[in-house]
C-alpha cells in the first residue's frame, strides 16, 4: 500500500496578540485551542505545539498539552521568543517593541537560551523535546548547530521564497534571514551551510509556501524594481489561513503534492483561533469563517494526506 504524503500541523503556540507592543503578555489563548484539537482530530490529524515561555508556564495551556500528549493525538516542540525567554538580556532600548532575534544575542546568551527553554518543556511535559521553529523566523548555522546539540529532530524554521532582511528586530541589526534561495522540500541538513543538504541527523522540514506568479514574470518583475533602483520581495502563498483563502491553501497544497512532494505544512499561532487574539481575526465573526475554512481545508487534504505530528513524520524519514 503507498502511503500518502504527510500533513504536518505546526502552531505556534505563544501569548495573546504578541502583534501589539505589550510587557504583560497574557495567555488566555490556551482556553480556546481545545476546539481546534477536536477539529483536528476529527480527520486524524495530529498538530505540532510549537510552545514558547509564556505558555510553558501558563497552567491552563500546560493542563491542555499535557492532555493531548497522554492520548497520542499530537506534539510539544520548542518556540523561543528571545526577548522574554529567560534569561533576561536586554539588547536594545526597548526589546518589547523591537523584539529582537535570537540570532541577535552574544552566542553565550543563545545557548543559555536554548538550554532553559529545553529544559523548561521537558520539565514540564516530561518528553523529550525533538523538534522547534525560530520565533520571527530567524535562523542561522550556529542556532541549527546548538539544536543539533541539544537533541532536536526536526526544524521548521525556513520559510522558502521568503527574504526576511528588510524586517528588522535589533534597529541596529541586519534584519531577518534570507530563505529565498533554500529547499522548498524536507532536507537533512549541513550544519556549516543551512541552505544546502548535508550528513547530519537535523532534518528541516520548510514551511509550504509557493511563489503567486511564474518565474518568467517573477524575472521580468525582478529586472523592472531592478532599474528602478527598487527591491521588492516575490508574492508568496502560504499554506497558512488569512481569512477567507481557502481556495489559495488548497491551491498551495496542491502545487506541493503535484510536485510529489512528501508532506504539505500549514501553520497558524495560538492566539488566532481567540476572537480579538490576533489582527487577522478580531472578532467572533472572523473566528467562525477561520474555522469554516480549516473544516473545508481539512476535509479536502484528508483524502489526500495522512496526519503526523513533527516527530513522526522524522522517524518515517529515516526507516
């Protein structure tokens, strides 16, 4: 029998609306993720938790994780916000308002990072920690190594297509990463050149997106903002609900699994299934057509797919 391609459900599972410059951070997103694990496992689908501070330490989400954990029906990885996970360094004047990367920080201060947030979820949930995304997407060879190191599996950090570098963290820094030229597929990865693949155990797993136009326009585009002294990044969909574009996340899970790829990854953070969580969903209203969406989504990708968890689909990569 084949198996079908893998649907992979990551969340990042972080504070309410963390869009809005905020000291306080508040978690009352953790009460609403329950609907969204029924959903999911209504077609049998398994989603990632990718879980940071503030809801490692957030009762309510600990309760909620603990439980899907037990039952099998999904997976606790790693988040890190840098600029609230301990311990506490602050890089600029205001790391509340520019929320700095962690590939921002003196190398010291990532690793020591990336140790108490590992440690912290594997206190808590009493499992080992195997896979992680980079908060704001900023990744680097040294983070990938220091995962390596610490055990993780899998990575979901790079967003192909997509060049960060104009969205700053540090004012003074360089801006996110550059994914635009990386693998659109899942790779093992070479810890000295995290666009290329390699020998070592830490398999990347991208993020389904695809570029909105073909590369024949996309190069016209380019040599036009090219003249005019202008750089624009390439139109991107993402496998990811915005309201309303359900018709377009169909559209990208099926580029991907028509290009034979052996996974389709969706995405969404924690606090958007909350009315007023999120920009994208501020109301009820907003939170029903979200929901509308995932269930025609869902339904279409599970004649198509099979549900995994992160660390799943790694053991099925290496049998």
């Amino acid at each position: 029998m084949v198996q079908k391609p893998a649907f992979l459900i990551t969340i990042d599972t972080e504070g309410d609306n963390l869009w809005v410059n905020t000291k306080d951070i508040s978690t009352q997103n953790a009460h609403y993720l329950g609907r969204f694990q029924q959903l999911c496992e209504k077609y049998n689908f398994k989603p990632t938790y990718l879980t940071n501070y503030e809801m490692a330490i957030s009762s309510a989400y600990v309760s909620f994780a603990r439980d899907v954990i037990e039952r099998k029906q999904g997976e606790v990885g790693m988040h890190l916000h840098a600029w609230n996970s301990p311990p506490l360094c602050s890089l600029t004047n205001d790391d509340d308002r520019y929320k700095p990367y962690l590939i921002e920080y003196p190398i010291n201060i990532i690793r020591q990072k990336i140790a108490f947030m590992t440690s912290l979820l594997e206190d808590t949930f009493g499992v080992k920690m195997v896979s992680h995304r980079a908060g704001r997407w900023a990744f680097n060879k040294y983070y990938a190594q220091l995962l390596h190191e610490f055990g993780y599996l899998v990575d979901c950090s790079v967003t192909p297509y997509v060049d960060w570098s104009g969205v700053m963290g540090d004012p003074n820094g360089d801006g996110g990463t550059d994914f635009s030229r990386f693998p659109d597929g899942a790779y093992f990865m070479d810890l000295e050149n995290i666009a290329k693949a390699g020998t070592s155990t830490l398999l990347q797993v991208p993020m389904s997106t695809r570029l909105k136009h073909g590369a024949l326009q996309n190069t016209f585009k380019q040599l036009y903002n090219g003249v005019r002294g202008k750089k624009k990044p390439l139109s991107v969909r993402w496998l990811r609900p915005k309201g309303g574009n359900v018709s377009e996340m169909k559209h990208v899970a099926e580029q991907c699994l028509n290009e034979g790829k052996n996974y389709v990854e969706f995405m969404l953070h924690s606090s958007e299934f909350m009315p007023g969580g999120s920009p994208t969903f501020s109301d009820a209203e907003s939170i029903e057509l979200l929901y509308r969406d995932l269930d025609e989504l869902f339904a279409w990708l599970s004649q198509r797919t099979q549900g995994m968890t992160m660390a799943e689909f790694y053991k099925k990569e290496v049998a």
